[in-house]
C-alpha cells in the first residue's frame, strides 16, 4: 500500500526525470550525450552507478560513459562486450517491460564472459525485494519505441540508493528515461553525421574554389592557346571564353572571339577536318584566320568538360601553334616533289599527277562493261562497286565509289569530232648540248630556269608543266582536243625559240614537241613513252626537211 509521502517523492523523481531529460537533448556532441545519460540515471532514477554501453558499426558494444564511481570508471570506459555476449544477457533473467533484470542467483554465470562489469560485495539480502550487489538490470535502447527499430545502446544501472529493487514507478521511470536517452543519442548522430558533412563540404568546396583558381591560373597563363565551348543547344561551338595566348595568336580581343566559334575561323578548305574531329580527345591540324586575313597553322586538341548532373556541358580545346613546323613539312614536301633548279615539278610528281588519273580498265573493254551493267543492275550497293553515271563510268577504289572519270583519248587519223582528252607534251630542247659545252653548266642551268618560266607562262592555270630531267620537259593539258594541242605545242614552240640573256649573252635554243595521249588501260610510263615516240618522230622529220632545205 502507498504510503502519504510516496505521491511527493515520485512528484520530485518526476521533475528530476524531466529535467535529466531536458538536458540530454543540450549536449554539444555525441560524447556529451553520452556523459549525459550516464549522469542523469544518477541524478534523477535514484541508482548510484551507471554505464552507457553503445552499438559499433560492427555490432559489438563499447562503453561509452560511466558515472557513480571514479573506479569502476577506470576499468570499465573504452573496453568493448561482444555483440553475442549482450545478446546473451538480455535474453536472461526477468523481463521488466522492456527491461531485462538478472538476479544474483542466475547472473553468476555471466562472471567469465567478456561485457566488462563492475560490482561491489555486499551482504546477503534480507528481504524479498532487497538489492544485491551481483544484480543486474539492463534497459536496452532502441530507436523505436516498446523495443522496436535499431538496438542502439544499452544502459547498465546498479546500487540504488534505498538499498531495494526497483518498483512499478521505477520499473517505467527507467525504461521512459531509456527510450528518451535513444532518441537524444539518435539526435547527437545525426547532429555529428551533418557536422562531419559539412566539415567535408566546405573541404570540397575549398579544394573546388583551389581547383577553380589553379584552372583559372593555368587556363589564362597558358603559353599556348586555350578555348572554352558551349556544348549543345542553339550556341553549340560558340567560344564563351579565350585566353591571352589565343587572343594573340589570332590578333583579336577577347571580347571579340566572344562571337565567333571555330567554324567561322576555320580556312574553308578545312571545314571538314574540322567538322570530323570528335570532340572527347579529338585531334585536328588546320588553318584559323588571323585578323589581319591571314591564316595561321594550328593544331586542335578537345577535352570535355562533364557535369555529374546534366552530362557534357563545355568543351575544352587546347591550340598549339605549329606553323613553324607546318611551313618546314611542305617545303620538304615541295623538295621531294619538285626540281631544285626550275621549281618544276619532277619527275615522281608528274608520274604521281599522271597516274591519279588513269585507271587500268580501259573504256569499252569487255569487264569494263560487265561491271557497268553488273551494277546497274545491282544498284548503288552492289558488290562489284562501279557505277555508269552520264557517258563514262565511274570506277570504285577500296572504300566504295571514288568518282573516278574515265580518261579517254581522241580518235586519232580523223577530222577533229570535238572529242577531247588528256594532252601529254613531251619537250626536247635542240641545241642545249652545245651550249653547256661551250659556256658552261651555269649558263646551261640559266637556260632551262628560263624554259621552265616561259612554258609556264604559255600554258593554262591547272595545267602541268614538269622537268622531266635533263633538258627534257613535260606538259599535261587536260580538255584538248587534237587540234588544241597542236596549236598549245606549236605556241610553246615559238615562246621558247626567242634569243636568251644570260651574262650579257644571247644563245638560242630550239624545241621539239611530241604529243601523246592518256587513257585508262594505260600505265604513266606507257604514255610518256607514247609521247617521248611522237617526239622522236617529229625531231627526226625536222632534220629531214632540214637538210633538203638547205
């Protein structure tokens, strides 16, 4: 039966409860917390020790806070109770709501096991509800209420203060006073797992301004050009922003590139190399203009830069100026391609010209037209790979159709029909021998630098005008007919025989021409041989009407 002063003392241990509890949610951190829990067992459930044994990420229990006792302190804090031990212990013993309580005669098994305890010796209880000091009473912490959720912690009390088992009223101060302890420490968790994230959020956002400001440091003080892109939409290519070294290599303000994107500087001849460079690594070697209307050599190397939300935003692009290097690979080009003395090309370059115009199927050959009808019948995908398009076929090369016209001589020992073809001059100057033997190799060389600027002159832009060495040259003029070419040779002929300057000096030298044509089913080597044979033949009748002259 409750007594008249048992109403006031629960009054009291209430407010006391209240105010523990009030002040568990105002600890700083986590360990704070903790320490309070420890401490408001003491201070309002009315036990003299108590210790906070909290949940690891690895399941296993460590305590976290003791309060009561400086000693048990010192044994107990830091040292860790396997998972399966306390799983053990709770499933013991009474069960008091939520609560587990062990009695002394049932709790002596739990001496060897490895939760750290504490206990003082004591007598032997004199009565029934009397407090021994090897009992033990638990109140596990979860993060739901009447035992549901995450097993977070468990609170461990002993001795309390009037000397008795805890009744009704403590029974259920104890377990409210855990529940309120899971969630303070739920709180302290999430309170600490925000601190730490945002102590980590302003790291990054500090190393993100430092990566801003070192790419914004290397981007301007590049020695090289840089660019930054718009990626997608209407303004896809636009340069949103230049860097000094770009601004002056291309002679324009950056203010000014604001308008424009790569496509609108790029040399036209170029658009599609540019055009065909992928963005993500892509590589491009072309021409930008300048301001001034010149065009500088440049090589293109893309980078994009992606965001984790929408995907690529920006494209990055680094311009290196290879001018310099450009210039030195085609005059080696130009050299290996064209004669030192006269700047003609030579002779691997007019086989080269030659040959890119001649295919070894002649026209109107019997596989020449089975492969034309062959597709035709097939269509634009068949497997022969030739197509007719208008009068001549055109041939396929490796990768599919390369529009290749077949070239075609004009009918020869017949009235000029109109008919038109690929004229091959072949040139020998006459009387060149005697000159080198008697003024020399310089004055020789001056001759034929002469020859090459007069034949030059004397032809259509388009056409060729080769040495074919020595003191031999070569003219291809595509698009004559048989009459065509007689006038240009006749014309070249009489542009060469003037008198020549050289050291004060007049020589003369003279000219014969043999014309031969080019058609497919021939070889480069089979024409000029042609055209070296009419040569020949035309010299030879020279001579002849020559001598009955004189």
């Amino acid at each position: 039966m409750e007594t008249e002063s048992e109403p006031y003392v629960r009054l009291a241990t209430l407010r006391q409860l209240h105010q523990v509890v009030a002040e568990l949610n105002t600890a700083r951190s986590l360990a704070d917390t903790l320490q309070s829990v420890a401490d408001g067992v003491i201070a309002g459930l009315g036990f003299e020790l108590s210790a906070v044994n909290l949940v690891r990420p690895d399941g296993d229990l460590v305590v976290a806070a003791v309060a009561g006792s400086a000693g048990a302190e010192a044994l107990m804090a830091g040292r860790v109770g396997s998972r399966s031990s306390w799983e053990r212990r709770l499933s013991m013993g009474e069960r008091w709501g939520d609560l587990c309580f062990i009695p002394y005669t049932e709790g002596w098994v739990l001496d060897d096991d490895d939760v750290p305890q504490w206990h003082t010796a004591g007598p032997a209880p004199r009565f029934p509800d009397e407090w021994h000091p090897m009992d033990r009473l638990f109140a596990p912490m979860y993060s739901q209420a009447n035992g549901g959720g995450e097993l977070l912690g468990v609170i461990s009390v002993d001795r309390p203060r009037n000397g008795r088992r805890p009744g009704a009223w403590g029974r259920e101060a104890l377990q409210m006073y855990a529940f309120q302890s899971a969630i303070a420490i739920g709180n302290a968790r999430l309170r600490a797992n925000m601190q730490r994230a945002l102590v980590r959020l302003e790291r990054e956002q500090q190393a993100l301004r430092a990566s801003e400001e070192s790419f914004r440091q290397a981007f301007e003080y590049a020695p090289s050009g840089m660019a930054v892109a718009e990626m997608g939409g209407d303004q896809h290519g636009r340069l949103l922003r230049t860097n000094d070294a770009l601004c002056r290599l291309l002679g324009r303000p950056a203010s000014a590139m604001r308008r424009y994107s790569f496509s609108d500087l790029v040399h036209p001849e170029d658009i599609g190399t540019l055009l065909r460079t992928s963005a993500e690594g892509g590589r491009a070697e072309l021409r930008l203009a300048r301001r001034d209307g010149t065009y500088v050599w440049v090589s293109l190397r893309n980078s994009v830069v992606a965001d984790t939300a929408d995907g690529p935003r920006f494209l990055l692009t680094h311009v290196e100026d290879i001018e310099e290097r450009k210039r030195h690979e085609l005059q080696l080009a130009h050299r290996a391609s064209h004669d030192s003395l006269t700047g003609l090309p030579n002779s691997a370059e007019l086989r080269a010209r030659l040959g890119a115009r001649l295919c070894s199927r002649p026209p109107g050959s019997a596989a020449d037209a089975y492969a034309s009808s062959a597709t035709l019948a097939a269509g634009p995908g068949g497997a022969p790979g030739y197509r007719s398009e208008g009068k001549e076929p055109f041939e396929s090369g490796p990768g599919g159709y390369d529009h290749h016209v077949h070239t075609v001589a004009p009918a020869e020992g017949a009235e000029d029909d109109g008919s038109k073809g690929l004229a091959v001059l072949f040139c020998d100057l006459d009387g060149f021998k005697s000159i080198n033997d008697r003024f020399g190799h310089h004055t020789g060389a001056a001759v034929l630098i002469e020859v090459a600027r007069r034949l030059t002159s004397g032809v259509r832009d388009g056409d060729t005008v080769a040495r074919l060495g020595g003191d031999e040259f070569v003219v291809l003029a595509d698009g004559l007919g048989t009459a065509d070419a007689q006038d240009l040779a006749v014309r070249l002929r009489n542009a060469i025989i003037p008198p020549i300057r050289v050291d004060g000096r007049a020589v003369r030298v003279g000219a014969s021409f043999g014309i031969g044509w080019a058609s497919c089913g021939m070889t480069a080597e089979e024409v000029l041989a042609s055209a070296d044979q009419r040569m020949y033949v035309e010299k030879r009748s020279r001579s002849k009407a020559n001598r009955r002259a004189g």
